[in-house]
C-alpha cells in the first residue's frame, strides 16, 4: 500500500464525515454525529499513518536520502488537512460540539481532494535552499497555525449566523440553527483558536526569519511570502486587540478572523500561485 | 497653561494610548503591506516604465511605491504604532506593577462583592484556630497565604502567577526590541558580494553599490564544486571550501560551506550564494581507431581543435555537466579531409555510447575539469542578536498573555454570634470560566474542610 492510496482512503472518509455532520444539521440526529465523529478520527489516524508512510517512502527512491515529507504544495497541503483536523479534534474534544465539524471539515476535505486529483505528488529530493532542519520546525508551526485559522474561520461564519438569529430573538423557532453553540460560546471558540493559532503564526514567522538567516544571510527582506505572514499576523494582531475593545467585539472580531484566514490563504497559495519570491517552491 | 490647552493635552494623550489607534495602526499597515507585494520592489526605472505610462511611473515614485518599506510614509506608520505601544504600556504598567507589587490584602466588601467566585460558611470554634486550618487549606489547594488582622475581621491573602500580569508588556516590548535590532543592523551591518575563483583569494567584499568594504582578512576558495541526485538534473549540493588568514596565519582550514551552513568570522558570514564558470573547461578525448587496440588521448578547451594523424580534425565544440538525464557530455566536430564537419555526442558516464555510431574512429570523454568561480553573500549585522532576543520574548510574552492567569483568592474571617463566619472569595485576571470550574472544586474541598 502507497501512502497515495492511504490518502485516497483519507479524502473518501473526510468526504463522508462532512456529509454526515451535513445531514446532522439536517436530521438533528446525534447518532449521526457521533458516527460523523469517529469516522473524522478514523480518517484523521489513516492520515497520519499516510505521512508517516510517505515519509519513508523518501528514503526508498533512488538516491533518496530522506526528509519531512512537507517540502512541495502537495505534500504541505496534505499535511495542512493533517493540522486541521488535529486542531478541529481538540476543539470538538474540548466543546463537545458537533455542529462545528459541518463547518471545518469541508476544508479539509478540499484541501486533501485538491491535493489528490491535480497535484504533483512525486517524491523529489530536497534541492539545496531546503536541506535544512528548519525547514520541519518552520513548516509544522505555520501550518498548526493555519489550521486554527480555518477553524476559527469556520466558527466565526457560525458565529455570524447565529448572531443575526439571536438578534432577530426568534430562537423559539429552533431549525438547523438551535444544533448551534450559542454565540457566546462561539465566540470564544473563535477566540481560543486565534490564541492557539497566534503564538504558533509567530514561531512560524520567527523560525522562517531564523531559517532565511542562516540559509541567505537575511532574515527578512520583504519578500512577499515573508510580507503576507506579515500581513496575517496584523491582522489577527488587530483581532486580539478588537475583542477588547467596546463596539469592536462581536460581529467585527468575527469579520477579522474571517478576513484573516483569507488572508492566510493567500499567504499560503496565492503568492505561490500569483506572485514571484524566494519562496516559490513546487508551486 | 490654560484649561483649553490643558484639555487638548489630555485628548493628545488619549489618542495615543487608545487601542482604537492600536487597531487602526495595524490595519493600516496589513493594508498597505500589500502594496508591495503587487509592485515589485527596486527594480530599475527601465524596468518600471515597461509596466507603467510615465505619469503613473511619477505619481508611484513620488508616492515612494517602489521601495515603500522604506518609504517615510510607511516608517512614519511603523513609528506611529511604536508610540502607541509606549504610551499604551506608559499608561497601563504603573497601575499593573501596584497590583503585583502591593496587592490589596484587605479589599472592601464592594470590591470582594464584585466577584463571582465565593462561598460562605460559618463553623463552631474560635477565631485563631480556624484562621490556621484556613492558612494551611489554602496553602495546601493554593498557595501560602499573607495574613492582615483589622478591626473589621481576619484577611488572608493568596495569590498565583502574579507575574503573567506582565505578559502583554512583555509582548509590546519585544517588538520594541525587534525595532532596536533592526535599526542596529541597518546602521552597522551590511551585505556585500564577492566571487572567488577556485584557488583565488580576496581580502574585500562588495557592497551593492560597487563600494568595496576592507574584511581585515584573507579569504581563500580552495574548491567549488556542485554535484546533481543521481540521473537527474536537480541540484543536490552547492559546496565551496573556504580557508580564512588572518596576519599570514591560517585561522580557519579548508571549512566546507553549503548554502543551509555558512561560515561566520569575525562577525562577517559568508553565505554560499550562486556560481559559474570561470574560464572554459578542459576535457580529456580519448581516440581509438575502430579495430586496433591503440587509444590516443587529447585535452582541449571548448573551441580548440587537434588533429588526427589521418588529417581528420575534432573540435572541442560544446560541452554540458548534464546532457538530459546522462551526466556530463560534449558535443565533437569531426572533419575528415575533404568532407563536411558531423557532430559527435559523447558521455563521460557511457564510454562505449560512440561504438554505435560505427565511425572510424572510437571518441569517449575521458575527463574533464571545470573551473569555477564561487558566489559568496557577506553579511554582518551586529542587531541580528537583539532581533533574536526580541522573538524570544514576544513569543514567551504571548504564551504568558494567553495561557497564564493571575489568580488571587481572599478568605475573610469574623466571629459572629459565637461563630466564625467564613467567606473565600477568588478571581482571575483572564479565562474566567476555567477559573470558574477550578473554583467550583476547591468549594467542595472548603466544604469538606469544614464540616
């Protein structure tokens, strides 16, 4: 078995689980959540498995000498759906609250079914720039990092919805929107995962600046990779201070983290994709 | 100074301590961030006005777009949000080190009305011997206690990570920090450039601008030398080795540089930064005539030409490290008299390729030797350090900000019709509602304690 097949068999469950926790919403049956659930954490060991494989996988191609499989877009794409899912079982583990997987897993499961059907997933050797330790550190903080946002992205959307409810003061009617967290719990949900994502978008910048250092003598030069991170980090910055602030907590804080995990997306594939730099690796 | 000026002050002031300046400070500079990326940064004037008309050419570059994170507007941004920092924590710190420093052992009833967190309970027995089995509850499930006897009842005090009340100052002070040392690097650092030919030697780096810079020592290239993953073309190793005198002696011997592991001397570092070819390679041509046992071997440079005892000329015409996927090859020109030039591929990874060509003669590259000249980025920055301190504290203070909580907890006690009513009252500066269920099982145990 190829780690590629392993994440064939991971995409198909993510695939399921969205559905499931889709129909959850839908039927208001907490069997299908919790079926929803298993099927995620099945998913999510079959995944880490598949990294593991795939792992040693590049020891086994000639000449391979071995390495983090994080190195080019397909392999750091299928290890940002790995982050997701960690961060969305903690918060699921710590909230108990099943609605939020109708909202995360979609990503991931984009993530892995874009990674699985049009990208390149060859096993290459590490070109010199990358052959670095840094290069685990810098990749796995980033990513945990991202994948918060796409978790606190989820349940600002959420948050968001059930605001306009809760205001309309209709919440009697119940509907789809009554299996939802209240907005104050989701609120903080929103909160916790930008305090989770935060500190580890920053180690993420720092060992990336640490890495640019030792790698190019500089550790920031403007680059747009480097810009972006920037960019994210206002933005979630500026989040952080919102929620303190009067008239800025609530829907605006909501709109933050939403825009910031737009921005982070951007960070992650649109310079890649759009702009030019230093940091265009497998794009 | 007049009341109005006075009231004008006091606005100034607020302005700059208000979080609403924080929160615009940093969207502004998320917005403008941007631009940058969009606009490539300091290219030529040639190059820009391939993009842009001139009149937008003159209006970006008056705006200072092509190089705008050094533009005043932008620096005047990021000094803007330093000040605000400073004058945030100016305003904040002074009330937050009272708090830690001098806690207030005996709030008044209002205050300790005001939290949520407290029980009450009144038990048998006299004062001084309740307040001990309390000091040692609270020391046992807490922390030690301080102790205030007032006219009004026994307080005693106690309280965990006071210090975490610092974090956010820690944070807004790393990025001071962080400022400091870029501005150190920016003032005494540079980067500079120079190449090295193999067996070449410089004593000086190149700034950008042409301006030669003095090292104070001797640099020598002993080696360059890149190699490729097995049949395929992907770099796998840029490896120079460099030798470092200082005063005629050697300080640093044959050390091999790669583009992850620089060579740092006397505060300048070296970084492996690109190469190529420093005069043209020498390659080894080994003739046979087809049948005969006798080889003869030719070393020519690209370009130069031998002759065969026959007549037939070759020239050396071209020559490649990697020829698709076969490694090192080069391309003959073989002329026999009277005929007109063919080319002849031969590899130096598969001698007998050329016996398939079934010519008179037998061609294979025995050898070849490429000199090459090495890239090497210099750099000193002196701040770099400062930075590092810097990130280590902000990510430290951001860890203490989010996850660390000053937590205080009050027991009053007072005789009261023959008892002694007990009331423990707790609050935590942040995550309330951890702090909440915490304190909900610490009630059990103060139950318990004093049934």
């Amino acid at each position: 078995m190829t780690s590629g097949a392993l994440f064939n068999l991971v995409t198909i469950g993510y695939f399921a689980a969205m559905v499931m926790f889709i129909g959850f919403l839908a039927t208001r049956n907490f069997g299908v959540a919790r079926i929803a659930s298993w099927t995620a954490i099945a998913g999510f060991i079959v995944h880490t498995v598949g990294i593991g494989l795939r792992w040693y996988e590049t020891y086994q191609i000639p000449g391979g000498e071995g390495y983090a499989p994080m190195s080019n877009l397909y392999e750091s794409i299928v290890f940002f759906a790995w982050t997701i899912l960690l961060i969305y079982i903690l918060i699921e583990w710590r909230y108990n609250q099943k609605a939020v997987g109708a909202f995360v897993l979609p990503f991931a499961f984009l993530a892995m079914s874009w990674a699985q059907l049009s990208l390149d997933s060859t096993i290459s050797p590490l070109v010199p720039a990358l052959q670095s330790n840094w290069l685990t550190y810098h990749v796995i903080t980033c990513f945990l990092g991202y994948a918060a946002f796409a978790v606190a992205c989820g349940v600002s959307i959420m948050y968001l919805i059930k605001v306009r409810k809760e205001e309309k003061a209709d919440d009697k009617a119940g509907g789809i929107l009554s299996l939802f967290p209240s907005a104050k719990i989701l609120d903080d949900m929103n909160y916790k995962a930008i305090m989770i994502g935060f500190p580890l978008l920053t180690l993420g910048i720092i060992t990336g600046a640490a890495w640019a250092n030792y790698a190019w003598g500089t550790y920031w030069s403007w680059d747009p990779k480097e810009t972006w991170s920037l960019i994210v980090w206002f933005i979630y910055a500026a989040f952080l201070h919102a929620r303190i602030t009067r008239g800025w907590a609530g829907r605006r804080a909501a709109y933050l983290s939403i825009i910031g995990f737009v921005a982070t997306v951007f960070c992650y594939l649109g310079v890649n994709l759009l702009l030019s730099g230093l940091h265009s690796y497998g794009g | 100074m007049t009341q109005k000026q006075q009231s004008i002050l006091t606005k100034l002031w607020d302005f700059f301590c208000s979080l609403k300046l924080s929160i615009f400070c940093l969207i502004t500079l998320a917005i403008t961030s941007i631009i940058g990326t969009v606009i490539q940064q300091n290219q030529t004037k040639e190059h820009y006005l391939k993009v842009f008309d001139p009149d937008t050419y003159e209006l970006l570059n008056s705006l200072q777009m092509f190089d705008m994170y050094h533009s005043t507007w932008f620096i005047g941004l990021l000094i803007l949000f330093c000040i605000n920092l400073v004058c945030c924590s100016i305003k904040r710190l002074p009330r937050v080190w009272k708090m830690v420093t001098r806690p207030a052992l005996v709030p008044s009833n209002a205050a300790l009305e005001a939290f949520s967190n407290t029980t009450e309970r009144n038990v048998r027995g006299n004062l001084d011997e309740v307040r001990t089995r309390m000091e040692t509850f609270v020391k046992e499930h807490f922390a030690p206690t301080r102790c205030t006897e007032t006219d009004d009842g026994v307080y005693l005090y106690a309280e965990r990570n006071k210090y975490a009340r610092f974090g956010v100052y820690v944070t807004h002070l790393s990025i001071l920090i962080i400022f400091v040392g870029a501005i150190i690097g920016n003032v005494f650092g540079y980067k500079a450039y120079v190449n090295i030919p193999e067996g070449g030697s410089v004593d000086k780096v190149w700034l950008r601008s042409g301006e030669p810079i003095d090292l104070g020592f001797k640099v020598t290239c002993e080696d360059f030398s890149v190699s490729f993953y097995e049949n395929s073309q992907r770099p796998k190793e840029y490896k120079s080795i460099l030798t470092v005198e200082e005063n005629g002696e050697v300080v640093v011997d044959k050390r091999p540089i790669v583009v992850n592991d620089p060579l740092s001397y006397n505060g300048i570092t070296f970084y492996q930064s690109n190469y190529g070819p420093a005069g043209s390679e020498i390659m080894t041509i080994k003739v046979q005539l087809r049948g005969e046992d006798k080889t003869q071997a030719f070393t020519l440079r690209r370009g130069e030409k031998a002759q065969l005892p026959d007549g037939t000329s070759i020239t050396a015409a071209d020559f490649t490290q990697s020829y698709r996927n076969f490694g090192p090859a080069a391309r003959l020109s073989v002329q026999k008299v009277g005929e007109a030039a063919t080319s002849v591929i031969v590899f130096k990874n598969f001698p007998e390729f050329d016996k398939q060509r079934k010519g008179t003669y037998l061609f294979s590259l025995e050898e070849f030797d490429q000199r090459y000249y090495t890239g090497l980025q210099a750099t000193k920055d002196p701040g770099v350090w400062v930075v590092w301190l810097g990130c280590t504290l902000l990510v430290v203070g951001c860890l203490i900000a989010f996850f660390v909580s000053h937590r205080r907890m009050w027991v009053v006690l007072r005789e009261k019709d023959g008892k002694v009513q007990v009331r423990l009252v707790g609050t935590s500066h942040r995550n309330q509602p951890a702090f909440e269920l915490y304190f909900d099982k610490l009630k059990e145990a103060f139950n318990k304690q004093l049934a």
